[in-house]
C-alpha cells in the first residue's frame, strides 16, 4: 500500500509542470473561445439559441456564415462610412421570437439518437482520461520547452 502510494505521489510529482502548463493554456484558449463567442451571441439572435437537434454541418455552416458576416461588419464599421439606417437591424425589446418549436412526432429524429450516442461516448471517463492526458502531453511537447529559454 505504501508503495503504491509512493508511487502515485511520484507520478503526480513528474506530472506538475506538465499539469500546470495544460491548466495555463486550458485557460487562455478557453477565455478566447468564450469572448468570441460572446461577441457572435451578442450580435446573431441564431447563436444564442440551442443547437441539440442540429447536425454538425448545420452547426459549421451557421458559426462560419455569423463569423464571415461578422468580419464584414467590423470591416465596414473600422472604415467609418454607413450610408444607411442600421437602427432597424439592431435587437431591442422586439416581440419577435427566433425559436422555433419542434414537431410533433412519435419518432425520434435521427440526429438526436447520434447527439445521444455521441453525448454518451463524450461522458465515457476512461476516454476522456485518455484524451486529456494526450492533449497534456501535446502541450508539453509544444509549449513545455519555451518556459526554459
């Protein structure tokens, strides 16, 4: 017992550096993924809205069409001439809804059965243990030399 917890302590001893240089980048990517998203939420009602019954494809062709649009209106608003009204483009109180409400059908649709396949696959923790440690490792090899020099 002593040795396996000798051992273990020595495992996560090695693991440290590595540890904390994943949870350094962890967090700097994933407050770029929720500003941006932050932003494309705050300009495209579309984005605010669950996604469960879409499929991938659906979902890429959206966020890359809200980001293309985006770009276009930064692009146009850093070069300071709008010659029309955007006041009517803008959200306010609008009585307006963007859900759309699902059908009524006995039958599950194909894409939630996968989303449901695929949303148990993603909580299976031996996976993700797996994953993670190769993203760990990933890291290591591309960041963990820079702390050095």
């Amino acid at each position: 017992m002593l040795t396996a917890d000798l051992r273990k302590d020595s495992e996560i001893w090695e693991m440290k550096p590595k540890a904390e240089l994943f949870a350094k980048v962890q967090e700097s990517t994933r407050k770029d993924v929720e500003r941006a998203f932050g932003v494309l939420q705050s300009r495209f009602a579309i984005v605010k809205n669950p996604a469960i019954l879409w499929d991938k494809k659906q979902i890429g062709m959206v966020m890359r069409t809200c980001i293309i649009l985006h770009n276009m209106i930064v692009e146009n608003e850093r070069n300071g001439y709008t010659q029309y009204d955007t006041s009517e483009f803008e959200e306010g109180t609008s009585t307006r809804s963007s859900n759309v409400d699902a059908p009524n059908t006995s039958e599950m649709p194909p894409n939630l059965a996968n989303m449901l396949l695929i949303r148990t696959h993603l909580r299976d923790r031996q996976l993700h243990e797996r994953l993670k440690n190769d993203l760990v490792e990933n890291i290591w090899n591309k960041f963990g030399n820079d702390e050095d020099e």
